[in-house]
DNA sequence: CAGTAATGTTAAACTAGTTTAACATGATTT
DNA sequence: AAATCATGTTAAACTAGTTTAACATTACTG
C-alpha cells in the first residue's frame, strides 16, 4: 500500500502518532483500477471515499434524457466520491469512472464511524477537507451564472492545465455545460483573436 | 438569547450536557437585524457562521457587469454565512440581507477554534452539518445542468413552498438564473397549460 | 496494415433565454 | 390625493448555445 501520498496530505491538517498511522492503515482498502473501470455506479449505494494516489478520474450524472453531464474531474491529491450517497447510505447521483490506470486508498463507511472514535482528530480532518470541497462546489455556482461559456472555458484552462492535455475534448465540453461542438467553435475563435 | 430553537436542532447530530450548554452560550453572539440590513458584504471578512432562528436572508453575489445572483435563501433551522470566507478568513464573494426582520444566532471565528477544543463534539456537529451543505450544492449543480428553466422553476416551488409566497418574483428568476421577464413567461405558459 | 470505432471540426438551421422598452399595478412618501 | 418608486407583465428583436449532419482525423483491433 503506496500509503505516504495520503499521510503526506493529511500532514497538513492534523498530525498522526505512529500509533495512529498503524490504526488508520489497518482500516483503509487500497485498490488499483483499470482505464475505464467504474468506481461507482449511478443507482448503487456509495461505500467509499476515495483518495487517489494516481491516475484520474470523472465523476458524472446521467440525466433523464440519457445526456451525460461531468461534475468533477480527480487526479493525484484529489478525492472522489458521491458524497450525498456516502453520507445518508442512498443511491448515487454519480458514476465515477477511471479515465487512466487508478490507484485509490478508500475509507469505507462501515469503518468510518469506528475510525472517528478511535481517532477523533479524523472528524476535524474531514470537516476541514469537506469545508473545501463545499466552497470549490459553490464558487463553480457563482461561475455557472456569472461566466460565459467562453470565460468558463479559460478559467478552466487555467485551474486545470494539465487535466486539459490529459482528457478528450468532449469531456470539457460536458464539464463546462456546453456542447462538444459549441467548444470547438470557442476554441477557433480564440485562435483568431490572436 | 431564544438558543432553543439551536439546541432543538442541534440534538438531532450530538447530546450536549447542561455544563457543555453553558459554555456553548457564553461563546454565542444573539443579534437582530431589520429588513434590508445587510449581515455580511461582498469584499468583506465574514466573521459569523449564523444560525436564523427567525425571518428570512438572502445570499447573493453581484458578478462584474454589476448583475446580481441570488445563491441560495435562508429561513427558521437554516445556516447562513459564506463559508469560503470564514474558514480562510479571506474577502467574501457574497452579500447576505435580510428580507424580514431576522434573528440570529451567530458563532464568530474567533471563538469557534476554542469551542472546537472545549467541547469535540461540535466538531462532529459541523462536520455533519457542512456535509450537508455540500451535498446540497452538488445536488444544485446537477440541476443546473439536467433541468430547463421550467423545471428548475418547478422544482424551486416544490422544495420552497413557503418562500415562493414570501418573496419577490425576480429574486426568484435570479436564484433560477434566468431574467424575470422569462420566469413571468414561464407561468403564464403553465397557467395555460393547465 | 486495413477496417472500424472513437474523437474533433465546420456549417446551417434552430431554440432557449436575454434585452429593451412600453405599460400596469400596488405600496410608500409627501 | 398626487407623486414617486418598486414590482410585474407583455411583446418584439436579438444572441448564446444546441442540433443535426457531413466530413476529417486519430487510435485501436483483428
């Protein structure tokens, strides 16, 4: 278990005795993935909040209309997770499938629970980790309104440059909500404007 | 300090004895605001998480054209603040009014690290409170991108019936993110609907 | 290495939602 | 009671972004 990347992450809120460390790995499933393999299925209970230690990951929601919709892209140093689904133990908005090979550390639900009493510093950990995840979720509201596509466009650009090379196009495109094609036409016009 | 309606909502997560109450109050900050008063300003460091024991705030953010977004409304058991702001006590990107006369109930910044250490349960409380509020803001993204403007308006006065009758139609339009002349469009399109 | 599937581009017709402006209504102030 | 202001409606012209479809390119797969 490749476990230094999530202790060198977690480092930087809490700090762990040797003890605890010993505790916390003997809790933790690591796992590999597959390009292409689902973490997560819409439908399915989520059992697990998942750390990546390496490769990337989309999470997705599948509309009425069947159209697909990108919420999050996660590499190394990310989580990934429905988390409404984790945390009420109902079924998931989200699928989460690995766009590369995947290596995961994953706190499981049902060990959780157990892991914040034995190590209570774990709830600050995760309300602080969640208290980011939350104001990331409404600043990219606020951009939602406040942005055109095209603004959106270059604001991801700029947040995510390496994600950007590592993707198909069609994946920003669902990611910004917009279409593949109306993407395209963004991205010839900024050419010109050059 | 009316802190029933608190403890009423807090005993839904955590127990606290009646010392663990007494030290919670004399940490707390009672305030009462008028109609229009403004809680926080964009720009500004938010230095309250505040619990609405009564009436009725609205959370917005102005974009760069000077255009204003309504994020989300808040009444009775509801939390209001921007969080992105108080936990890196850095300049919020949101204004909270009030819509009614309101009564809070406000933990300030200064003084929640130290609750944090007198009483560890409060860390469990708002780790499950803020995974909420995330869970909620997601569920709002999906919305946003799944639903026309006619399901969205739908949905809104499904989840909201009591603040549909409360408020301005356009503040309204702008939490649905589309301009009030399109919102009237649309109810009249459902009225002959039915 | 040929054939098929997945991805990306261009362009034309279309639609959801905006903008502007004129007018109606009710509430608040003088 | 008149005047002003905040809110809400209607309608026409407009624009940002979608849809469809044809074609180009890249990358797997047998």
């Amino acid at each position: 278990m490749k476990i230094q990347p999530l202790l060198d992450y977690m480092s930087k809120y809490i700090s762990l005795t040797d003890h605890e460390v010993t505790l916390l790995k003997s809790k933790l499933v690591y796992r590999k993935y597959l390009k292409g393999q689902f973490i997560l299925q819409q439908g399915d209970v989520c059992k697990y909040a998942c750390f990546v230690v390496s490769g990337c990951t989309k999470t997705f929601h599948v509309d009425e209309q069947g159209l697909e919709h990108i919420i999050m892209f996660s590499i190394e140093d990310w989580w990934t997770s429905d988390m409404g689904s984790f945390i009420t133990q109902t079924p998931a908005d989200f699928n989460v499938q690995c766009l590369e090979n995947t290596e995961l550390i994953m706190f499981s639900y049902d060990t959780i629970e157990e892991l914040y009493r034995q190590i209570p510093k774990l709830e600050r950990f995760f309300r602080q980790i969640i208290e980011r995840a939350f104001v990331a979720s409404q600043k990219r509201i606020i951009r939602s309104f406040s942005l055109s596509a095209k603004e959106r466009f270059l604001y991801f650009r700029n947040q995510y440059p390496k994600i950007e090379q590592r993707i198909p196009q069609y994946m920003i495109a669902s990611y910004l909500g917009i279409t593949k094609e109306f993407l395209s036409k963004i991205k010839s016009q900024l050419i010109i404007e050059q």
